[in-house]
C-alpha cells in the first residue's frame, strides 16, 4: 500500500471528476489506504458514490510525512501543508500568473495531463522542479439493457456540442458554423449545444437574446425543457439545464457527430466522452486534448487554420493569462458538411477502441503511484 494524502474538490465539475476518478483507480488497483480532504465538501448526483466518497474523507489517516497531490488551480496551492507536496493543476493558457509561478517551483514534482500541458509549465519555470504527464480519462456510462435499447439514432443527423457557453468553448462560432453550412440543406439537420451555465441566473434570456442576434428565430417553448431557434431549415437545440451524465451519454450515443472547435482546454472531458460513446468528433489541433487525438485519430477531422491570440473574454480571461487558437468558421463548417457527406466512410475510419482502453482511471492512478515512488526515492538519497 502506498501513503498518500489526496486534496481536491468532489464534485460533478472538471476538478470534481479527476479527483473522484483518480480514486476509483486507487481502488481498483488495491490502493485504498489513502487519506481524502475535499475541497469545498461533496457534492454528487450519484448518493451511493457520494457515501463512498464520504467514507474516505472520515477517515482519521492524514500522514504528514507522506506526498500529498494536490488536485487543483496552480494559483491557489498555500493553501496546502505538506512535507512533499505533488500539484496536479488543470489550465488552458500558456502564461502563469506571479502566484502560481511562486508556488509551482515550490513543489516536490508537477503531475500534468499532457505534453502540450508539460512544455507550457517548463516554459514558464524552467526545469528545476520534474514536471511528469499522467493522462487522465473520462467516466464511463453504463446503461441496463433496456436503456439501451431504447438508444437510436436521432431521424435528423445530429450535431452535438457539450461545455458551458464561453469564447474559450467557441459556442458562437459552433452556432455560425452550424448555419452557414446548413440552413440551406434540402435534408433536415440539427445542433444540440448542451452550454448550460450553472453560474448564471439569467442564462435562458440571455441565450436566446443571443440567438436572435446571430439571425436565428426562438420557437414557442415555454414548456419545453430546450430553447429552439430555427435559421432556414437549421435547427439548434439548447437543453435549460444541467443534464445528469446518463441523460448526456444516451444523447451522445442519438447523435451522428460532435462538434468540439474550443480556442484552449486543460483536458476536454465533454470531446473524451463523446468519443468513447462512439460518435466522431472534430476538435481543434492544440491544447491538452491532442494528447488522445494523435496521429491515430482521423485528421481529416481536426481544425488546424487556427489564429494565436491573446486569452481574453472579459469574463473569465482578461488578458493576462497568455494565449490561446481561435478556430476558423469556415473550417468548423467545411469540417461539418464533410462529416455530414461522407458519414458512412467517417465510420468506418472511426475507432475509438485505443483511446477507451488507454485513457481509462486506472492509468491515471498507476501514472501517479509511479511519480510518487520518483519523490519518495529522491527523498531517500538526500
């Protein structure tokens, strides 16, 4: 058994999942003697997850001579005591702020989830501190029988697009895309954007002010669960809440493509579990997630006229965070019909068996054992 003190937020959030799906790993690889502080309490859908969950962090097991993960924003790492501490941050930006520069080349090691990840820590602390890539995974959904065979595909080919409506997920750009290459289509099409922001109180309004500015027309849907906005015959889909991950997988697996052109992402769970539902999916060529779309992945598939530009939306980047690639519209359209059109040979090119079996919890969990054996045997030889 390993000693390990692990600190991160559990939740159904981007922190949240690594944290809770590095613990399943734990355990399935027989580590379960591990002490759990969460950040920000538990906060699940799942009640039997969140009593397994509740059960570690009662645990009476906190080892201050043990390494301790940290599972969190490299701007906020004071806030742990540790006598060899591991950061283990998720970020979408090439430039560090003066705190998390401060904190990062304090630690004992940085664990990342991909190279790009890896050259932009070393870009902005040098090479003092070891930095090691431990990919991560995504969960996996599983349906009873019925469920799944009440799973078909939609009538209408149907995009799909999931993450919080912001510039960095591109969602305006998903939208122009989607309408340019479609309201003329003779053939009935559809977009569904799960964009749902949980941190915005007027986010129904304001989305459907947003339609009408991009030239769509709302359909009547007060009773509806969606908004719906039609642009000739192009028909986009917006869910007014939150989805649970079974509602999300089985939409996945109703959908003909999924549509991921964000401008940066620290990892990109929605593109990952899309994949593993079986959907193929274009996505920008840069960021954390080429680190799964290698050179195995349909290109044909990936967005490369990308513009470098400054992190800036106003609202959660402001310019000082580096850069990030914003995609072409014309690309994410081309890209679309070309999916749309040859969908049947897509298909058949598309497997996405390799990335199921190797970005799983598990390896994550066997990524992190091996980075704390290296801190604890460097710690032996001082």
């Amino acid at each position: 058994m390993t000693d390990l003190n692990l600190y991160g937020p559990i939740n159904d959030f981007g922190y949240g999942i690594f944290t809770r799906g590095l613990i399943k790993g734990l355990i399935e690889l027989g580590e379960s003697d591990f002490y759990l502080h969460s950040i920000g309490g538990i906060s699940l859908e799942d009640p039997e997850e969140h009593k397994v969950m509740q059960s570690f962090c009662n645990r009476n097991m906190w080892n201050r001579s043990a390494p301790s993960i940290a599972i969190w924003h490299e701007f906020d790492l004071d806030r742990f005591s540790a006598k060899k501490l591991i950061a283990y941050p998720i970020f979408e930006t090439t430039k560090f702020n003066p705190k998390a520069l401060n904190y990062l080349k304090q630690m004992d090691a940085i664990c990342v989830l991909s190279s790009w990840a890896k050259s932009v820590v070393i870009d902005n602390i040098g090479d003092t501190v070891p930095v090691y890539v431990v990919p991560g995974a995504s969960d996996e959904v599983s349906l009873t029988e019925m469920e799944e065979n009440q799973v078909v595909k939609a009538d209408a080919f149907t995009f799909f697009s999931m993450g919080k409506f912001e510039a960095r997920k591109s969602s305006v750009e998903i939208i122009k895309a989607y309408t340019d290459q479609f309201a003329d289509c003779k053939e009935d099409t559809r977009l569904i954007l799960h964009c749902f922001n949980p941190f915005d109180k007027q986010f129904v309004p304001r989305m459907e002010a947003i339609l009408v500015e991009l030239g769509l027309t709302l359909a009547p849907s007060t009773l509806r669960s969606s908004i719906i906005a039609v642009k000739g015959n192009s028909i986009v889909e917006i869910p007014k809440t939150r989805m649970t991950r079974k509602e999300v997988y089985q939409l996945l697996r109703a959908s003909h493509a999924g549509v991921f052109p964000s401008r940066a992402e620290g990892w990109n769970l929605p593109l990952m579990e899309a994949i593993k539902a079986g959907i193929p999916c274009i996505a920008t060529n840069y960021s954390a997630h080429t680190e799964y779309l290698d050179s195995n992945y349909p290109q044909e598939l990936l967005l490369n006229n990308l513009t470098e530009e400054v992190a800036n939306d106003g609202v959660f980047f402001h310019g000082d965070r580096g850069n990030w690639m914003k995609p072409d519209i014309a690309e994410i359209s081309a890209k679309m019909s070309y999916i749309y059109t040859n969908y049947d040979r897509v298909m058949q090119e598309f497997d996405p068996t390799e990335i199921k079996e190797k970005f799983t919890w598990k390896n994550t969990a066997k990524g992190i054992l091996k980075v704390i054996k290296k801190v604890n045997d460097k710690d032996t030889k001082r």
